[in-house]
C-alpha cells in the first residue's frame, strides 16, 4: 500500500482553563498549542510542538487517549475523527487545539512485503474460475485511496508470456467504451493491455461513439500507472499482485468499477485465459466505501 502523508499544522488555540481559580491570572499565561500530523493508511503521528507546556493529554477521538508528547494512533477504520490535545503549564493552566482528519477505505494489501499472505485477509471481490475460465483459477480484487489492488492465479508461469488485455469500465456506464459479447454488461473506457511483467502494461483509452469499433483505443501516455507487487511460482501454477494507480488511470477514483480480463498466448493465437468466465458478465468492484 502506497504510504500518503498528508501534513497539517494546527496552531488553533481554543480554550485555557484555569482549574484552580476561575479567576484569569495574568502571572499564569496559558500555553501555546501547536502539533503536526502525517496520515499513512489508518495510522497517524502526531508531531507536538506546544510551547511553555509540562505534560499533555491526547483526545484521539475515537474513545482512546495518550499521555505520550508525540504518539502514534492506528484509527479502528474509516471515519472522521476529531483529535484533540490538551497541554499544561507547570502552573497549572490547560489550553486545547483540535482538528478534524478523514480516515479513508484501508487495504491489508502491500505490493511491497514480498509476500502473498495478506490476500488471505480478502473474503469478497473473488472471481473462482468456471468452466470457461482457461488457465485462471482464481482473481481477487481490492482497493484504498490510492490504488486498486489485483490477484491473479492461473496455471501458468512467467516465461510462457502470457499477454493480459484488462477490458475497464471506470464509470459503471455501459454507454460509453466498447461494447464486447466476450465480456458483456460493461462499456469500456480504458484497456490495459501487456504482459504486466518486464514493465510491458500499454494503456488506452476508448476515444470515439462507436462503441463497436475496437479501433477507437487510443494509446496514453501515463508514467507509474501501476505498480508490480510479489509474484510467486508454485509448481505449475503463477500467482501474483498488481496495483493500478486510482489518481494516474482516468476514472478510477469514481465509486465502482466493472473489469474483464481475457489472456492471450505469447504469439496472440489463441485466448488462452479469461476472468470471469467468457461471455460472463463483467466483475463489479464496488469503492463506494
């Protein structure tokens, strides 16, 4: 998963209570409260850079605190959260500074654990292989902010070559893209189209109102569009992990997405390869959350 840091100076001063006197003492100046903070998936740091303050007290928002000056906080999950951190002086004077952070749609997914294992965590957006599926046996999608994570397993290996052709319907409107019985009830804007290893991942974008012209895929030219995660060779049967940028690929950043995947041998004789099944409807990936 993509780290994304998002930094926030907070220098809002919202209150200072004085809890011995209700009475204001100039001779007790209330602090000054200052933090940054940095959001990687659902963990965030918390950088504290208060000023004539002794001890501090963090409000994570979610029902849990800290005592730490600097802590760390995984949040439970998507959401919007309200941190707060209250500091006070050795006389005793609180001030407070608070500030509002989105917690977005988190993946287990890493492309750069060299391992497998965290798809064991994905229990929906499985495609299992039918009995038109060819070499796959099993495809897995998943998402966050920042990408759209992929699984593939298939009896196969790296060296056959096989040619992948991603057929993407970004905008879950089938009035728009190419229109294909091979993958029916989608309209397909974007094809993704190569070997996805040895950096070989061409992409085209539909460009035309003629949804039965294949002809209208025009090539693009994107740089660091997708992103090869573990791949793992086991016997006769190949799986491995891709992610495809959200902010690079137009239209992955809408709400839902159908995709069909259809492989072709090395010398392009024959498909060898699709999933779903063929002239099976494509898979619906819902990134509404």
């Amino acid at each position: 998963m993509k780290k994304t840091n998002l930094t926030i100076l907070i220098a809002a001063l919202i209150a200072a209570v004085n809890f011995s006197s209700c009475k204001k003492d100039s001779d007790n100046p209330q602090p000054f409260v200052f933090y940054s903070l940095s959001i990687d998936g659902a963990t965030v740091s918390f950088t504290n850079k208060s000023e004539d303050a002794v001890s501090y007290k963090w409000d994570f928002g979610d029902g849990t605190t800290s005592t730490d000056e600097s802590p760390t906080h995984t949040y439970p999950g998507k959401g919007k959260y309200v941190p707060t951190l209250y500091a006070t002086t050795s006389a005793g004077v609180t001030g407070e500074a608070s500030t509002v952070i989105h917690i977005a749609k988190v993946s287990s997914i890493k492309l750069d654990d060299n391992s497998l294992s965290d798809w064991d965590t994905v229990a929906t957006n499985v495609i299992t292989a039918g009995a038109h599926s060819g070499n796959f046996i099993k495809a897995k999608f998943d998402y966050d902010a920042n990408y759209v994570y992929v699984y593939f397993e298939q009896n196969t290996k790296k060296s056959d070559g096989n040619i992948y052709d991603l057929y993407i319907d970004a905008d879950n409107n089938i009035n728009t893209g190419l229109l294909t019985g091979e993958i029916p009830n989608g309209g397909y804007e974007v094809l993704l189209e190569g070997t996805i290893f040895d950096d070989w991942l061409d992409p085209y974008y539909f460009i035309g109102t003629d949804q039965q012209n294949f002809g209208n895929y025009t090539y693009q030219n994107l740089n660091e569009f997708y992103k090869l995660g573990t791949v793992v060779q086991s016997g006769s049967v190949q799986k491995f992990e891709f992610g495809l940028s959200r902010s690079k690929i137009k239209g992955l950043t809408g709400k839902g997405l159908r995709i069909g995947v259809q492989v072709a041998a090395n010398d392009w004789s024959a498909i060898i390869g699709y999933s779903p099944d063929q002239s099976t409807d494509a898979f619906f990936l819902d990134m509404s959350e």
